[in-house]
C-alpha cells in the first residue's frame, strides 16, 4: 500500500504548490499569447497567485499581516487593469487590432 | 460559514432546507407574475389575466406550460455555448445569494438548532454583494451569444449600469454597517429588537414610540439602497437594458420559451434579494415591532404548554412577520415598475456617478463622525 | 479521504483546469470567463483557509468588477478567433515552456525541501480569533498600516484621472489628422 497521507493531510505547502502552479500558468500566458488582452489576464493570473500565497502563510502563521498585502494586492490589480484597458482601447481604435504583432514597433 | 452539522439528522435537515429555500424562490416567481399582471392591471384601470381559475391564479400554471412547451430555437450566428449557458448562469447567483438572508428565528429541538436560511455566513453582506454582483456575467454573455447588435447594446448598456450603481450600493450600506458594528445579518437583525434608544454623549436616549430600526439611524442610506438595487435588478426606471422603442427587449431579444423565463427568475430573485435586504438592514428583519422574540415565546408557552410547539411557533410567527415585510417591498417594487417613465441612458448615468455616489459617501463619512463625536465626548 | 482533502483537491483542480483554459483557449472571451471562473475558485480557497472577508472582497472587487470590465471590452472589440493566438517560432516556443517547466519544477523542488512550513497548528487563525472576525484585520490596516492605505488611496486618483485622460486623448502623437 503506498502511503497515500500527501493525498490526505491538506498542509501549507499544498497550497503553495497549487500557488506556484497557477504563477506558472499566468507567465506561461504572458510568454505565448500575442493578444494584449489576454496578457493583462495572465498577468492578473499571476497577482492571484501571489495572493493565495499570502494568504496561505497568513493562515497558517495566525497573523492577519498577509491578509493586508492581498488588500494592497487587490487595489493595485484593479488600478493596472483599469489602465491596461484603457491603453488597450486606444489601441485598438489607432489600429483596430489588439494582436502585439501589429504594433511591435514603436514607430506609429 | 458555519459547518452543515454534526450528527447525520442535522446534515440532512440543513441540506434539504437549502433546497427548500431555492425552490421556495423559484416557487414565489409564478405569484409575483400574477400579482405584477393583477397590479398592473388595477394601476391601468384593466382587468389583467382573471379568466383561468379563481382570480386568475390557474393562469400561471398554463403559463408554465405553454413556456415549456415552445419551440426551442437558437440564433444561427450566435455563440451556442453561451447562449445556452446564460440563462442557467442567470439563476445561479440570485438563488445562492438570496440563501444567506435570515428569514425567522433559529428553530430549537430537542437537540438541535436550525436556522431559518440557507446557510449562515459570518460576512453575509459581503457575500450577498459578492455573489448578485456575478449577474452582469449572464447578461454580458446573453448578449454576447445571442449574436445580435441589439442583444449586444443591450448588454452593454445592463452591465455599465449594473456596475457603476454597484458602487453607489456598496457604500451606502457602510453607513449601516458601521452602526451595527458587525456584517452578519442574524446580530443585525437581534441589534433592531426592542424600542428605539441609543447612547449619545454618555446619556441614553429612548423612546417606547418606535422601533429600534434601522431606518430611523439611516434615512437617507435607505433611500439610496433601495434606488441603487433598482439599477442593479434592471428594474423600471432603470430598466435601459430593455427599452422598447431602441432596443426591442435588450439582452434577451433572441429568447424565447422556458430560456427566457429563467431571465425572469433570475430577475425576480434579485427583486426578491433586495427586498429581503431592506427589510433586514433597515425593518428590523423578522422581528416584531414592539413584540420581543422572548415575548412570543412566552405566549407560545402559555398557549401550547409545550417548549417545542412554542418554539415552532415562535418560528413560525417570525417567519410570517419577515414575508409580511418581504412581500411589501416586493410590491413597492411592482407598483415603481407601473407608476414611473423610463430614464434616459445618460441622465440614469448621471444619477448613478453624480448624485447617489456623492450622497452616499457623505452619508458614511457623517455617520462616522456622528459615531465618534457621540461616543468619546462627555457631557 | 476528509472532507478538507476532498474540497481542496476539488477546488485545486477547478482553479487550474480553468487557469489553464485562460491560457489555451483562442477565443478572447472564453479566456475572460475563464479568468472569473478562476478567481471565484480562489475565493473558495480563500474560504477553506478561512479568510472570509478576504473571498467576498475578491469575488466583488476581482469577479464582479475587473472581469466583468474584461468582458465588456473584448465584446466591445468584438474578436472573432484569433489568426495568431500564440507567438510563432519552434525554437523561442519550445524554449519558453522549457524555461517556464524549469521555474515550475525549481519552486515545487524548494517548497518540498525547504520545510519552512511546518507551523503547528494552535498558531492559526482559526484558534486564536472567532471564524470570520474581522476585527484584528482592520485594526493591521488601519493602525498599523495606515500610510499605505492612503498611499494606495493617492494611487487610485491618480489612476482615475490618468484613465479618464487616455481615453478621452484623440490619439497624441500618433493621432490621425
């Protein structure tokens, strides 16, 4: 019988992993997508990541201090989004496309 | 949130009351209909559906059927997937949200107790916010596949909406939250027993007149509450989303059948959240004016004889109080809808960022205020 | 198997089967909803590492806001299938997952072997306040942490007026005339 307990006991380091697993994701989106929106997406992918990790070691270290970067966190990502889409809509009206390929070059 | 229980009585109690509340929510849908066509009809000096059943009540039954029994179509250029997924995504959050507002006092047996709601969180405000707030979801995708340009402006113009008087409704509860120091509904609705008395200045103020509600501390975030969940639950004069005359019917142009009759569940539940709200932030909940909890439970006593038939008559008692209060706001909602013109996009727009942003941020920061000045000076 | 194990490893496969389709899928839209998707099976994990407050906060502020800002503008751009969802080149490709695995494999390798987390567990939360107080959270914020909440306050005004102004610019120096 294999020993089954990392399936069972749920520790800190579950979620770190799962935390880790989900930053990967995001860069692995920032790394090999091409549309800009769906680069702010990974990157938020990525900003959610580091929450779960804070509020992981806030749980299990009983102090509320990680709680509060996640509300920083969180306040920062909105504000990036809200920026990103707005830079992402002037954009899209100057050259009706969101695919970084077409605007590679900072020439306009 | 707390835990479904620990013996396999309490387990299956509290799982078969959160499907009890759904359904109690979907069931209460046919009666608003009736009542919203019976009323309409009274405002509009008609007679409205009185033919099937008494009163016209059997009406809704062969409204269920005929809803069923459409054709089932879809639009061609859309997007399959959403389109079908939206209407269920419309259900969903209502349903969820509206489990988490107390609707009578906790039911005592023998062993166990059972709270009268779906389940009890301790952030429910949040929670409730969080869940209804998911709604623009449904509506962004109806629109979305339905494939059309006026299910697509239509959505747009619901989701904007939806979410900038989203703002105006969070802060004007932060006011009330405040006063009550707490974002669980059942302390709320225990802080608004008895009569009206608060502490001023080291003195108590108190007067056996009133009740001890909410509305008397916040008149004026209740009046920007119940507007801004107006916007949120695309009700008239807020219901841009579907005006007639620019946009056929808005979001749900392309449905028909049983589809769009979950639009109208969806809808109702967030009518039906929002009066369950009101009552609980502003009318004391499922409390009595002027009758204590402990007041019916002695009378149940003195009437049955037994402490459980009092219990379940203490609920029980409750439990009509909060639909009477429930039900009053569900009206008001129904007689708004008949009785006031559609705004404009951009004079809706300017309510929502102009006036009730403003108001309500005055009201948390004078709350705040009055709150300190009041409890830390001495006179 | 407990029910903390099976709600977990049912909310870790939810998280990252939809963290994924964010990044696989080409249609714009679907990776949005997939996005919300993810961020409301965060907030369900916050809910198991009982930060309450924290989950509703992220379903309002994350789902209910950002996301839905998401949605509406990719259908305002209306995109159909991308032509050229991912970037192009076997070599740089197979390089960049290659480069992305190692990070990945580099962080599991030290979580496991580092050990830092082997708190006992009458340290948690959960013991030493009521479930859900918020309490001890505010008073971190607002006492102890108060410079950057206004900070942050500064912050989002500035980022307010600066959105208002790029999307009201008719383009600056790469306007059309």
């Amino acid at each position: 019988m294999p020993d089954i307990s990392i399936l069972t006991t749920i520790t800190p380091n579950h979620y770190l992993v799962l935390s880790a697993c989900l930053f990967m994701i995001g860069v692995a989106g920032v790394l090999l997508r091409r549309n800009l929106i769906v680069l702010f997406m990974s990157i938020e992918l990525m900003l959610n990541a580091v929450n779960l990790s804070f509020v992981t070691f806030s749980h299990s270290f009983g102090k509320v201090d990680g709680q509060v970067m996640v509300f920083f966190v969180m306040t920062i990502a909105a504000a990036e989004a809200a920026v990103g889409l707005a830079l992402a809509v002037s954009i899209f009206k100057r050259f009706k496309e969101v695919n970084i390929r077409f605007f590679e070059h900072l020439k306009g | 949130m707390t835990s479904m229980g620990t013996t396999g009585f309490e387990i299956t109690v509290n799982l078969i009351k959160t499907v009890l509340v759904f359904l109690m929510m979907v069931q209460a849908v046919p009666i608003l209909v009736w009542l919203e066509r019976r009323g309409s009809a009274f405002i509009q000096n008609r007679f409205g559906p009185n033919r099937v059943g008494p009163l016209g009540l059997l009406q809704l039954l062969a409204d269920a059927v005929k809803f069923l029994t459409k054709e089932d179509f879809a639009p061609e250029k859309g997007n399959r997937f959403m389109f079908y997924a939206a209407p269920v995504f419309a259900l969903i959050p209502a349903a969820i949200a509206y489990m988490a507002i107390p609707m009578s006092v906790p039911l005592k047996l023998e062993s166990a107790t059972f709270l009268i709601q779906g389940f009890e969180i301790n952030v429910g405000i949040v929670f409730v916010l969080g869940i209804s707030s998911l709604a623009a979801y449904t509506i962004l995708m109806a629109g979305w596949g339905s494939g059309s340009k006026f299910s697509l402006m239509g959505a747009m113009r619901a989701s904007a909406q939806i979410i900038s008087y989203e703002l105006a409704l969070g802060l004007s509860i932060v006011g009330v939250i405040l006063m009550y120091g707490t974002f669980n509904f059942n302390e709320m609705i225990l802080q608004q027993q008895g009569p009206l008395s608060f502490q001023a200045f080291g003195y108590t103020v108190s007067t056996v007149a009133l009740p001890n509600w909410g509305i008397f501390y916040q008149p004026v975030g209740m009046i920007l509450f119940f507007a801004a969940t107006f916007a949120e639950s695309n009700r008239l004069p807020f219901d841009l989303a579907e005006g007639e005359a620019e946009l056929v019917a808005g979001f749900h142009t392309e449905y028909g059948g049983f589809k769009m009759l979950m639009f109208f569940i969806g809808e109702y539940g967030h009518m039906m959240i929002a009066s369950g709200l009101m009552a609980t932030f502003f009318f004391g909940g499922y409390g009595i004016p002027y009758v204590s909890i402990q007041d019916v439970q002695n009378f149940g006593m003195n009437l049955f004889g037994s402490e459980i038939a009092a219990n379940v008559f203490n609920t029980v008692v409750h439990f009509l109080m909060y639909n009477l209060k429930f039900g009053l706001f569900l009206w008001i909602f129904i007689h708004v809808r008949w009785t006031l013109p559609r705004f404009r996009y951009d004079q809706l727009m300017d309510l929502g960022w102009k006036t009730m942003l403003p108001w309500a941020l005055a009201n948390t920061m004078v709350t705040a205020t009055v709150m300190f000045v009041t409890s830390y000076f001495m006179f | 198997m407990t029910a903390d194990a099976f709600l977990f490893w049912f909310l870790a496969a939810l998280t990252i089967v939809s963290a994924l389709s964010v990044v696989l899928m080409t249609n714009p839209i679907y990776s949005a909803l997939s996005l919300a998707m993810t961020m409301v099976s965060v907030a369900a994990i916050f809910v198991t590492l009982q930060a309450y407050f924290l989950a509703g906060v992220q379903i309002i502020v994350y789902a209910g806001a950002v996301m839905v800002l998401f949605v509406m503008v990719l259908m305002l751009f209306d995109l159909k299938h991308e032509l050229q969802a991912f970037t192009r080149g076997r070599f740089s490709g197979a390089f960049k997952i290659a480069s992305i695995g190692s990070l990945a494999g580099l962080l599991v390798g030290a979580m496991y072997t580092a050990n830092v987390l082997t708190v006992p567990e009458a340290a948690s939360v959960a013991n030493t306040t009521p479930k859900g107080a918020i309490t001890p959270l505010a008073e971190e914020l607002f006492l102890r942490n108060v410079f950057g909440f206004e900070a942050l306050g500064v912050l989002l005004l500035v980022i307010a007026v600066g959105t208002v102004a790029l999307s009201r610019s008719k383009g600056g120096t790469h306007a059309r005339h």
